[in-house]
C-alpha cells in the first residue's frame, strides 16, 4: 500500500502537467465521457443513452474492474489511464458524473463541460455548506494551494441534476453556481424502483453482476426483507460496533419468521461479520443496490439520502435508528432539514429498541405524512430520461 501511495505522489506533478496540456485540445460534444463505479444516476443514464440516444457516443472511463463490467455487458469502456482512457478522455466534450470529475479522470478534464447528476438528495450539509467536521477543510480553507489540493472538490459544474426546487435552493449554495445550471428532473437511478418485478429482475440478470443475481436469487426465499443502509460517519467511528448491535440476536429474529436482514454500508465503512449467517447477510460494496431495493420490504437508515429514493415505493416501510444523533450533527455534518419534519417512520435510538421492531409480528405500519415528503423532494418538471437528454443537450447547446 505504500508503495502505491508514494508512486502517485511521484505521478502527481506529471498529472498535472496533463491537466494544463488538456486544456489546448479540440473537444466533441458528441462525445460524453461517464465515469464512476457503475451504479447511480450516471450508470442508469449511460444504458439509456445507449440504447435510445444514438446521435452521441457514450463512454464508459473508470477504473480496470468497472471498465471489465461494462464491456461484458456490451458497451464501449477504457480504464481511464489506458492510451484509449486518456485520449477519449481529452476530446470528450461532456462529462457525466455522480460526485466529481474525477469520476471520469479530474486530470483530463480541461475544458470538458460538467454535468454532475449527483449521488442523492442532501438531507445534510454537502460540499460548501459544510462547516463542521473533518471535511471541512476540503471546501473552506483558504489560499491557492489548497485550492490545487482540493481541485477535483472545487471545480465548478456547468449543469447539476435538481429534483426540486426546495433541492434547488439548497443545491445553489453547495455546489457554487446560480440556478441557471440546474435542471429539475427524474433521478435516472430511480426509474426502475416503480417498474414491476418482473421487469427489474430481467435487468438485473441483463445488467448486473453475478454477485448481484445471486443475492436477489437468495431474497426471493424470504417472506420480508429488511434492508440497513446507514449513511458514512466522516468521522471514521466504527459505529456498528458502537452502536451495540447483535447480529446473533438479529439472526433469531429473523429465521423465526423466515424473514431477512441485508447490511449495505458505505464503501468506505470497514466492517465485518465474525462469521456468516444463515438469516443475516453482508452485502458486497460493490453490488449496485438500485435494482434489489423493489425486492425488499423495509429500509432501515438514520441520515441517508436512501431514504427520498426508498419512499418512491409507495408499498414499503421504513425504520429510523439513530442512536448517535447528537454525535453526529455536531462532529460529522450538520442537517439542512428539521430531521422530524422530514423522516417519517417509527424510530429506535437504541439496540433494543430497534431489536422490538425487527421481532414485531406484524411489521407492516401505516407511516403518516410520505406524500408531503415525496413533494418536497420530488417535485421537478423533467419527466422521463429522454427529456433529461435533451434539457442537458438544451443547457450545453448541444444541436
């Protein structure tokens, strides 16, 4: 791992060099560069394009696993330092994105436009809005070095994906651009969650991993499943452990109602189970959790962006456990709503709490006030992801 670490130190002012040298060439706005690990809106969007969107060339750069991914489900793919990365990399005239340009390649970048589709709806403070904790620095300190160091954080977009206009507003603040550069629009992610069963899991087997398929295969033998999906501490805390769960527990109450408990952490969280479960399941980082979700029954969740896109699903249920509150708000990010005007669902601030609602005979509960929720989330005029293309050809004067 050091030795990794020192070469890109070493590579770093010679990427640099690249960075400055991609500004001086010719770029096609027929050619859009996607990037990240194939999940999110990018990815949704990238499939669609390819099939109803003919007129531009999508471009699937990231790292080698994903790139392999992509290619064996058909579609063009480079690792993003590959002769092919680099150089698609410079004359592509649109970059698509979850997060940031480095998604694509931050050091090919010059002169590309950003459309960044974003990972989720911020229901705590994101990028310039965030004041407390260590991330802090990444958008607050001063001066020019910083401002190289933290480069690929900093860069502005020329179009952002919006859900509404109450996201809008937030949105203005936290990426640094007016509300010309932002469309109100479906999350390509979310298109799937209200198609029927049958059509999810035929893009499941068509579109996603082995790995993938084998874990709905598995779903489908149990009567409910709940899904845990916390959000990432910036702290670094092992709050799983912190938090005092109990997986033996956990996996009593659910084998005695043939029921099925799934962890999906963020990739960053380190965490392991000391040994496998028959009712319990860890799930792979790397398993795009978009299409299993419909085969699910309840999300458990604190702080997560998870929960605006859960409650789509007009037929699920949903359990807050935030036994770290207070810690969180004040040592990770603060909250940019009223956290009661916006979670609904019955809510467990300890172990044993959360353990009561798992052991419920009847887990089904009639949770008031969604469809105010849904509104103020998902309340954008861009209805279907062919209008999507064209309000982001419209915003980049794409003919």
């Amino acid at each position: 791992m050091n030795i990794k670490k020192n070469l890109e130190r070493l590579l770093l002012p010679f990427k640099h060099i690249l960075l400055l040298i991609s500004y001086l060439f010719p770029r096609s706005k027929k050619i859009w560069c996607f990037g990240t690990r194939f999940a999110g809106n990018s990815k949704y969007l990238f499939i669609y394009m390819n099939k109803n969107n003919k007129d531009i060339r999508c471009i699937w750069i990231a790292n080698k696993r994903d790139t392999q991914l992509v290619r064996s489900k058909g579609y063009e793919a480079y690792n993003r330092w590959s002769i092919k990365g680099i150089w698609y990399g410079l004359i592509g005239g649109v970059y698509i994105y979850n997060s940031y340009p480095n998604n694509v390649n931050l050091y090919t970048s010059g002169g590309a436009k950003f459309v960044n589709l974003y990972h989720g709806i911020a229901l705590k403070c994101i990028d310039r809005q965030i004041k407390v904790g260590p991330m802090t620095k990444i958008y607050q300190s001063k001066g020019l070095l910083n401002k190289i160091r933290y480069l690929n954080f900093r860069l502005l977009p020329d179009v952002v994906l919006s859900t509404s206009p109450v996201n809008t507003k937030q949105y203005v603040e936290a990426f640094g651009v007016d509300e010309s550069h932002f469309i109100e629009g479906v999350y390509p992610r979310c298109v799937l969650l209200n198609e029927s069963l049958d059509v999810v899991e035929d893009f499941v087997e068509k579109y996603e991993s082995n790995k993938a398929i084998e874990t709905l295969h598995y779903i489908k033998k149990f009567d409910y499943t709940y899904i845990y999906m916390p959000t990432f501490r910036d702290t670094g805390d092992n709050f799983i452990v912190n938090c005092g769960f109990d997986f033996d527990k956990i996996n009593d109450l659910m084998k005695k109602h043939n029921r099925m408990f799934i962890m999906k952490l963020h990739p960053d969280s380190k965490f392991q189970f000391k040994h496998d479960y028959s009712n319990v399941m860890l799930l792979d980082k790397d398993i795009d959790i978009y299409p299993l979700l419909p085969f699910t029954n309840c999300l458990i969740t604190d702080y997560s962006s998870i929960y605006c896109d859960y409650i789509l699903m007009r037929d699920k249920q949903t359990i807050l456990f935030i036994p770290d509150f207070n810690d969180y708000i004040t040592k990770s990010r603060e909250l940019y709503y009223d956290y009661d005007e916006v979670m609904r669902g019955p809510r467990a601030i300890t172990f044993d709490e959360l353990e009561k609602l798992l052991g419920a005979e009847n887990p089904n509960i009639v949770i008031e006030g969604l469809d105010e929720v849904r509104h103020l989330f998902w309340d954008y005029n861009v209805t279907s992801l062919d209008d999507l293309v064209g309000a982001i050809k419209e915003k980049l004067q794409i003919k």
